[in-house]
C-alpha cells in the first residue's frame, strides 16, 4: 500500500520557521523525483520545490528561493521541506509528490499558518 504522509504543519509568526516531513512507504522512494506543493484557499495548487531521485538537484518557485530548502533521505524514505522566513502569505496546504513515469503519488496535506 502506498503512502505518503506529511508532518510538521501548524501555526507560526511571520518571521518564523517550520519544517515539514513527508514519509513514504510501499514503493521505492529512492528511485522517484520529489516534490512539495502548495494550495491556499480559492487559489491552484503550485510546485514550491523539486528534488532529484539523488538529491543532487533541487529547483525553487521563485516566491521561497532563498527562504526554503527541499531536501531527503533516502534511507529514511523521507523527504523534507525546512522553510525559514516565512510571511502570511505562504500560509496554505502542503502536499508532497512522488514522481517516476508513469507513476505518481500525492501524500494528504499539511495545513501550515503564518498569522500573528
């Protein structure tokens, strides 16, 4: 069965730091290209970060380049998000993505809030 199950989401002061996890299971997290994704209210879902199979290269929506950084291990089967500086609006669901042609996965969501 697979899953993807993503934490660290809550409430944070503008300023503040958050860093999500997602953690996969039932397939072979090593071999699929990982992402983050985000969807606030009355708004499209949109790619917030890309991380190769290896690691080895990481592409950034231009609104979190220098602010976030996608990361994983392989070991762990777990894939990571650790965002600094965030403002109110980053404030939406984040999903995470697992990519190998032709298959995909979407993990559930976690709610993360910038609010003072």
């Amino acid at each position: 069965q697979v899953q993807l199950v993503e934490s660290g989401g809550g409430l944070v002061q503008p300023g503040g730091s958050l860093r999500l996890s997602c953690e996969a299971s039932g397939f072979t997290f090593s071999n699929h290209r990982m992402s983050w994704y985000r969807q606030a209210p009355g708004k499209e879902r949109g790619l917030v970060a890309h991380i190769t199979s290896t690691g080895g290269t990481t592409t950034y929506a231009a609104s979190v380049r220098g602010r976030f950084t996608i990361s994983r291990d392989n070991a762990k089967n777990t894939v990571y998000l650790q965002m600094n500086s965030l403002k109110p609006e980053d404030s939406a669901v984040y999903y995470c993505r697992a990519q190998t042609w032709p298959q995909e996965y979407w993990g559930q969501g976690t709610q993360v809030t910038v609010s003072s």
